[in-house]
C-alpha cells in the first residue's frame, strides 16, 4: 500500500493515523516531492471509480493561481494526467493505493479502507 500524501496537511495526518489504528503497512510518499507518474496516476484514477475531476485539489492555491478550472475543460483527459503527475500540488490529498483499488480524500479513505 502507498500513500501519496503531504506531511503538513492535517487531512493526510488523519488518514494516516486512521490506517495504522486498522493496522495497515504502507509506504508514504511526498505527493508535493514525488507525484504518482502519468501511467500510475492513470491506474489510480480507473481503481478509484472517480472521475479524473475528482483528483484535483480544487482548494490549492497553484489550481487558483494558474486557473486550472477553466484550462482543463478544453485539455484532453492525457494532457490533464501528464499535467497532474508534473505538478502533486494540484493533486488532492491524501491518496491511498494497494494492487486492487484506490481512493482519494479522507471520506474515500475511510470508505474504502474499512
């Protein structure tokens, strides 16, 4: 199991205690430092059941700043990986994944990690 999560934030905190109280192994990663690549980003988002809109930390201030919202409605899905595995800030957070499914955002964590 991996964590692609952020040390500073208090939500990756919640879920990463949350995950070792259930007693889960995992290896945490820097999602600001080292962002899933374009090919597991993309089987991230398919074992998640998401949509891709769904992994964007819409609350960050790089999304606002480089006015994502409007530049990925005319981005194709491809483009919109490439440009999220470059960038972990515009990812949301926390993102747990094993071999057989994923989830993004606390509430998920807590849905699918049960």
């Amino acid at each position: 199991m991996k964590i692609y999560g952020y040390k500073k934030c208090s939500t990756c905190r919640k879920v990463e205690n949350y995950l070792q109280e259930k007693g889960f192994e995992y290896d945490y990663i820097d999602i600001t430092e080292n962002p899933p690549g374009a090919k597991e980003l993309k089987g991230i988002i398919k074992k998640s059941g998401k949509e891709l809109k769904s992994f964007y930390n819409t609350s960050g201030i790089q999304y606002r700043e480089l006015n994502i919202k409007e530049k990925r409605e005319s981005m194709s899905e491809a483009e919109q990986i490439k440009m999220l595995s470059g960038n972990g800030r515009l990812l949301k957070r926390p993102i747990v994944v094993d071999s057989k499914k994923s989830s993004v955002g606390r509430q998920g964590i807590e849905k699918v990690w049960e």
